[in-house]
C-alpha cells in the first residue's frame, strides 16, 4: 500500500489529524482528514492534547486503510521517525482502545494489535490505569472573573480553530481542571472575509493568505501561547491579544504583510503604546506595497540619507539628523534635510493648532489672534534650530477647494526621545483630529497615546486650549503689537531707550531676513518688533551675494533668540546696530557675514561702529581666503585700478574748477532764489526758435478725439499723475508749453505744473492739460531751461521779518530783459546745474569790477555763505565778504536792524 508525505495542520482529537501537502503549488493547501484505523481515542482533552504535541506542524508519512464511499472519510495509519505505526504507539501507551467491531476478519493485525493492547492492560496505562485520577476537564462559560484574571495573568491559550485572519476558535486554560471554548478576535486588526463573494479576488486572496499566516503562527505550532481577554466586541465576541513566547507580536506581524488594518475603535481597549506599534506595523505595509496595499498609486523609490531629497520620501520614511528651520505655526513646521540645504515644509500628523477664525475658546478676535501667537511661539521655543528624527506618518494631497497645500504629515522626535506632537497637546497648544475613513491615512502613529493624553486634558482643565478659566491668564503673547519702525516719528520715541539699554538681551528673537543686512526682531512678551539695520555693512546689492547671505542668515540666525545693540537710525525708522547671536559672543552676526565674503563693509557707515576694526579685519579675512564675492581679488590689480581711477578723478575735478562761460538770458527766478536762464548761442536760438515754431504750429491744430493720432493734439482724458510730461496751456496768452505736473490743488481743483523750457510754476486746469506728443519730447528736444544759484550767495529769510521778497524783487530788476554773461561752475545741488557769477556787460562797461552778485550783496539783499568755498572763488568770496560788512554798516536791505536769523528749516 502507498505511502504519502504530509505535514500535520491540526489535531481534531485524539484518533484525528487534519494533513496538508509539504510540498504544494495549490493556494490554500488542500486539506485531508486522517482517522486511525481500527481504534477510537477517548474523548478526553489529554488525549487530545498529547497527539498534538506529538505531531503537529510534523512532517510524516501516511497511508489510507479505508475510506467511506458514502462520507468519504478516510481511515489509515501514520509513520513518523519515532514510530512505524502511530496506532501502535497510542495502544502501547494506552491512549487509545480498539474498536468493538474490530475482529479476527480484518486479518493478522488483530492478533497483533490485541497483544499490544494487553501489554498496556497489564502495565496499567493509560484509560487501563483505573487508579490513576480521571481527566475530568470541565468546559466553563467565559466570565467576568476569568477575564479580570486574564488580564492580570495571561491565560494560556490553545488555537483549535483559525476561522479567518482575525478571528480564531480557542481554548483557554482557566486551570487544571477549569477550560473555555470560545472564539477569539485578534485585538486591534481587522482582516478581509475568505468567504466574501462581493470583494475583488485580489482581497479574497490576502484573506487566504492571512488566515494561512495566523494557522502557521498560531495553529501549528507546539510554542505555550498565552492571551489577555481586553473586551468584547458589538456582536458579544470576546477580544484577546496572543502574546507568543519568542516575544514576537502576532498582531504586529499580521498587519506588516499587509493581510489586514487596524481598528481603530479598539484603541481604547489595546492602549496607547500597543496601538502605535500595529499603526507602525500597517504603515510598513503601505510603504513596501505589500498585501492590501500592493499596487498603490505612485509610490517613490526609497534612498539612503546620505542622498535624501524630497523627492525620495514617502510614508514610512525616517528622516535621522533633520534641523527644524522655520516654525510657520504651532502645527507646522520647515525642516531642513539632512546633507543639504533643501527645505521641505511639513505638518504635524493628526495635530490641529488654533486658528485665526476659530471661535470655540473665545469670540474676542483679539485674544483668538494672540493665542495662535501663543501657541506658535511655544513650539518655536521648543525646536527651533534642533535636529531630531522626523517620522512620516501620511501624506495630505493638495486641495484646492479647502485651500491645502500637499504636505508630508510628520512626527518629529527630539531632546533624545521627546515627542513634539505630545507635547504640543499635553500643554493645550492643539488638539487632536479625529479621522474618518477618508483621511485615516493621514492618522499620525502614536494617535491613540495623543488622543489619551488630550482626554486628560480636557478632564484637567488647566493648560492652553483646555483652560476653562479666562484664557487670557494662559495667553504669553500680547493681544497688541507695537512697530517700533514702523516710521520716522516712532522711531524716534524708541531710539534714546534703546540706545541707553546698551546690549538688549531677552525676548527678542529674529522673526523675518529681508536681506543679508537687515532682520526684523520680535518680543512676543512685549509685543514689540522693530527693524534692525546691521552696521558697518555695505547697501549695495552689487557688493554682496545676496543668495547666499540671505541663506546664511536664515540658517544661522531666523526665529532664534538673539541680542542686539543700537547706535543710529536711518531715515524711515529702521535702527542701525548690531546684531549678536548668544549671550557669550564677543563680536556682531557682522563679522561672521564678512568672514565669509558674503558682504562687504560700507566705506562711510562702518566708522560709526564701535567694531569698526573686527569688520575690516573679518572683510580682510575674506579677501586674503578668496571667499564668496572675493573669489577673484587680485590686489594689484585693485591697486593698480585705484591709481587709474585716482588719477582720473584729479583730471576731473581739475576740469571742474575752471569755470565755464555762457551768453544768457534769465527767464525766471523762483522762490528760493534759482535763477533759469536760456543760451543765446546761435545755435541754440536757432534750435529752440525752430521748435517753438513747430510746437505752437502743432497745437494750433483740432484736437483729435482719438488718443492714437500722432499728427494731432488730443486732449488728457483722464488725471495726470505726479511727475507726467504734459502739454499745458499758459494762463497768461493761451499758448501751449511743455511741463510736468508737481501737484494737484484739491481746494481750486486745478494742477500746478513747470514749464520745462521757462521754468515758471502755473495753475491750470484739467482741460488746459495735453498729451505731450513723441516727436517732442526730451528724448527729441533736452529742456531749453537751466539753472543756478549765485555763487556762495542766499537770499535773506521771510520770517520773522520778510527780507525775502524784496530781495527777489531786487534780483529780477538786476537779471530780467538784460543779456548776462554767466561764469558756471557745477552745483553741489544735484537739482541744480551750476552755482555762477553773472556780469552785466553794460555796467561792465562802467565798472570792471561789476558782477550782479556784488551788487545783489552790496544793497543788503544777499547773504554770503561761506560753508563751501571753492579754490577758484576765493578771492571772490574774501571781495563778497567786505562788500558784506560795508552793507551792514550802512543798514542797507536785510541789515536794517542788524543781523538777521534763519528758522530751523533754512538754517544759515
């Protein structure tokens, strides 16, 4: 008769064994029941139990005596390598009796199994030993004790049964003589049906091998296996966790290959700590693709962290050494990677901080916007600039309705093993989200410990979100923030008490870098920002690396605490100072920038810094390293581009102080005393003769109701704005001019404009205003006009007593209607073109000596000004200066009563 080879599934009882095939590529393995021929086991759980500890997960080698045409049950023996015949075995240790019909027909074997089953009668074995005690196991109902007992001391377990991959049938051991029959739910997991005809058959299939996988864990094995009963389920089913003795978790591994998901209604019930590992546990699936989730969609390929990116990232990554760069708010946070300067913007996992238009702590907007402030600032005291290990829980895909971004959903541990995500709600800084099936891929790992530590909480009521007193006494951000640059004016009421503080140290952090030479710092406490000017350091965009020292001063410096010193104010309310990155440093953030050859040192600014000679030795640091913006120094060539450009500068100036001299004719002379005067060159006169012509001819014409003619005037439609070149018509002969608006008068409703070639200020309304046409503008034709002042020479104040006026009036009757001789030299005024000596050829005719300017002075209605005087005017100013005094003795014009005084704003 055949033998076959199998291996032994199960042991239904003491005479019945359920085989498998070793070796098969059936998926699930077939399986057949085995009875032993010729005998019947006792019902009793030691016969039972002694088989399968004898052979189950066994390989052996069977044969089939019988089998039931009508039950197809098969009937046979069982070969192994420590008996030829397991029916045999069992009769000579007494486990077994033969069968009543078993007779002298069925052959020699009843001889001799007769003659085994008498030796175990006369050695009293087994059922034969009548005075040994009887197996008198009772099968008890699973009570509220035995499951208090459980859970104190584990019961151990045996698996008869494995129903699916999360249910099986079992048998607890209460004690000796006390057992439980009673299915099992695995704790924590939930596995697909094996039965389920509606489920895609890929589902069907990891149902199979999930069940296949807990048969083999679980069913055929001999390992002493405990378990704790923690509750029930809806439908009454009791729910265990099975603790192996190898201390490998069952429910873990389950979900690692991906044959089921955990549930996360028990999380109550498994706990906080249990409930991490199997999330930990499903996530490796996800992450590997294996069973439920094999086939996902695009999932990025894995790389070590010496080449991490974010491209390379995905959930179920762990991120070792990343740095937390920025903190955005109490839930969301810019990590720098690990080996590289990428900066990856994430969200904390299942975190929820306060929001600007949530209203379920308070109603006061104020107090809702500090205690978003509040919350944010705890977490960036917390991590800012420390480096941890980043979990990646989840990813949120981008919704455009709601207005998410996509983001990794992280977790991120530091301090050693302090989690941020814990912390945040055991202060009351966020909340916990509930997930549903929609978003339970987003759920954070450690979930069921947040959820725990938040119901305490809320139960405590003490801390953040959760106080259930007045939030304002949590609240470490004031409700009012205060600018301190916010302009000129405010500045200056801070400006002193900085200054005299000297070193300012706590509470300020750096909240925003505008650039490589400005911060913004920030009080939370205080609620005061203010923006701080680095010193010493150079404006000029083309004199640093602006990339890169934004780059530096962002990964050094933003959001951490700082201290800083205040020597000066720039014009728009910034402070100038320095700016220090811990208590124990000797020298400014500066030095550092320089150091680097991020930046250059500002060759006026830095004498103002007390630590003017650390910057120039740093900036000289750089040059002699060849760093950043000194890569390519070459010194000689510096110096040697020095002396040329020395030289031409010499030549310059050389060029400047010889005077240059004009035929002229003054146009006009406005209230501070510049005078506009047009060339009487031939040339010139000529040229604008010509275009005045052309210009009037031109807007003698009908204006064209279309603004796209350029043959033809058209009239302003709409508001000039301040500065536009126009065509304005003069008050005084209705001719058009060319001009630019200066303002606009709200009280007379019209526009006061410049004529570009007189110089004279008019009034004119909307409708005297034209488009200024191409063909002339200052492109085609420069300005007609220029100006000058007299040369070290201002006219007398209007108050308190006005000499101003007359003294115009004195200098038009000089000027005006008379052709002048101007000898110009270039104005230190950039809005003015030269500073000159006007001669009257006619009086020069008369006196040689004669020039408007001494005479303008000699009536008493000039004012010598002697700050900057000229090498080329310094005999002219000494000749000012004594026809000066001689006015003042004789009283004439402004020194009638003597000296006269400037208000502040024309201070002489």
């Amino acid at each position: 008769m055949s033998l076959f080879v199998a291996k032994v599934k199960n042991v239904l009882s003491g005479d019945t064994v359920v085989l498998v095939p070793s070796k098969t590529a059936q998926f699930p393995a077939p399986e057949r029941i085995l009875t032993l021929s010729y005998v019947r086991a006792a019902d009793s759980f030691e016969a039972k139990e002694y088989l399968r500890n004898l052979l189950i997960g066994k390989e052996i080698k069977f044969k089939v005596n019988y089998k039931n045409p009508q039950t197809n049950r098969e009937f046979g023996d069982i070969q192994s390598p420590i008996f030829k015949s397991l029916i045999q075995y069992l009769l000579e240790k007494g486990l077994v009796k033969l069968k009543d019909n078993f007779s002298e027909q069925d052959g020699d074997i009843y001889y001799d199994l007769h003659e085994v089953e008498n030796a175990a009668k006369l050695n009293n074995l087994g059922v034969w030993n009548t005075s040994a005690a009887s197996d008198n196991v009772e099968i008890v109902a699973l009570t509220e004790n035995i499951i208090k007992k459980s859970q104190k001391y584990p019961l151990k377990v045996i698996v008869e049964k494995v129903i699916s991959g999360d249910r099986v049938m079992a048998r607890l051991v209460v004690n000796k003589n006390q057992h439980v029959t009673t299915p099992l739910l695995l704790a924590g997991i939930r596995a697909p049906r094996t039965d389920d005809a509606n489920q895609p058959a890929a589902t069907t299939k990891v149902a199979q091998q999930g069940k296949a996988f807990v048969e083999e864990k679980l069913l055929t094995t001999k390992a002493e296996l405990t378990a704790s009963i923690i509750g029930e389920s809806q439908t009454g089913v009791p729910i265990a966790t099975i603790n192996h003795p190898s201390g490998n978790n069952i429910h873990e591994k389950f979900l690692e290959q991906g044959f089921g998901e955990v549930v996360d209604w028990q999380s109550t019930l498994v706990g906080s700590t249990a409930m991490m590992g199997l999330r930990r546990a499903e996530q490796t699936a996800k992450a590997l693709g294996k069973g439920l989730y094999a086939n996902p969609t695009a999932r990025p390929s894995t790389a070590g962290s010496a080449g991490l990116s974010s491209k390379n990232l995905k959930p179920g990554s762990t991120i070792e050494n990343a740095q937390i760069a920025k903190v955005i708010g109490a839930d969301t946070l810019v990590i720098r990677l690990p080996h590289s300067d990428e900066e990856l913007t994430v969200q904390l996992a299942s975190i929820r901080a306060p929001r600007p238009n949530d209203t379920t702590v308070t109603t006061d907007h104020s107090k809702q916007l500090a205690l978003v402030a509040t919350a944010r600032e705890f977490v960036r005291h917390q991590v800012i600039g420390k480096n941890g290990t980043v979990f990646i829980d989840g990813y949120r895909n981008e919704n455009k309705e709601m207005g998410f971004d996509a983001r990794f959903l992280v977790s991120f541990k530091y301090n050693g093993n302090v989690d941020l995500s814990e912390t945040i709600v055991e202060n009351g800084w966020g909340t916990v989200i509930k997930h549903n099936k929609a978003t339970s891929h987003e759920r954070s790992l450690n979930w069921d410990k947040l959820i725990e530590i938040e119901e305490e909480q809320k139960k405590a009521g003490k801390k953040g979100l959760f106080f259930t007193g007045d939030i304002s006494k949590v609240l470490t951000v004031g409700t009012r923030i205060i600018d301190a640059s916010e302009n000129l004016a405010k500045a200056k009421t801070f400006f002193n008490g900085f200054k005299q503080k000297g070193r300012i140290s706590g509470g300020y952090h750096v909240e925003f870098i505008p650039s490589a030479n400005r911060v913004k710092l920030y009080n939370p406490r205080e609620g005061l920002k203010l923006t701080l000017i680095l010193g010493g350091l150079s404006n000029d965009k083309a004199s640093a690396l602006g990339e890169e020292g934004l780059k530096f001063m962002n990964k050094k410096f933003l959001q951490r605490p700082v201290e800083f010193e205040i020597y000066d104010q720039d014009k728009i309310g910034s402070f100038i100072g320095n700016l220090f990155s811990t208590t124990n440093t000797l020298v400014p953030v500066q030095v550092s920038l320089l150091e680097q050859g991020l930046i250059k040192v500002h060759e006026l600014a830095i004498n103002s810094n007390p630590f003017a000679a650390d910057l120039i030795k740093a900036e000289e640091s750089a040059k002699a390293s060849k760093k950043g913006i000194w890569s390519t120094y070459d010194e000689a060539k510096v110096q040697a581009e020095l002396a040329q450009n020395t030289a031409a500068l010499n030549q310059l100036n050389l060029e400047n102080l010889k005077p240059k001299f004009f035929d002229i004719e003054v146009v006009d002379v406005d209230s501070t005393g510049v005078l506009t005067f047009h060339h009487l060159d031939a040339t010139t006169v000529s040229k604008f003769s010509e275009f005045k012509k052309r210009f009037n001819d031109f807007h003698l014409k009908i204006p064209s109701a279309s603004t796209a003619s350029v043959d033809l005037p058209h009239n302003l439609t709409k508001a000039p704005k301040k500065n536009e070149l126009v065509s304005a018509r003069f008050s005084e002969n209705n001719k058009y001019y060319r001009a630019k608006v200066l303002n606009f008068d709200k009280a007379t409703n019209k526009y006061e404009v410049k004529h570009l070639d007189f110089g004279n200020v008019d009034k004119v309304a909307l409708n005297a205003l034209r488009v200024l046409p191409t063909q002339f503008n200052l492109q085609a034709y420069p300005s007609f006009a220029h100006t000058t002042t007299l040369q070290n020479i201002v006219l007398p104040p209007s108050k308190p007593t006005d000499y101003l006026t007359d003294a115009l009036y004195a200098l038009e009757d000089l000027t005006f209607d008379k052709k002048l001789v101007i000898s110009a030299l270039p104005s230190s005024d950039p809005s003015v073109e030269y500073e000159g000596i006007l001669y009257d050829s006619e009086e020069s005719l008369k006196d040689s000596t004669y020039t408007i300017n001494k005479q303008l002075v000699s009536e008493g209605w000039g004012i010598v000004d002697t700050k900057l005087v000229k090498p080329p005017v310094k005999d002219y100013v000494s000749e000012l200066l004594t026809v000066q005094k001689k006015a003042k003795s004789s009283h004439s014009g402004c020194w009638e009563f003597g000296d006269v005084s400037f208000d502040e704003d024309g201070a002489f």
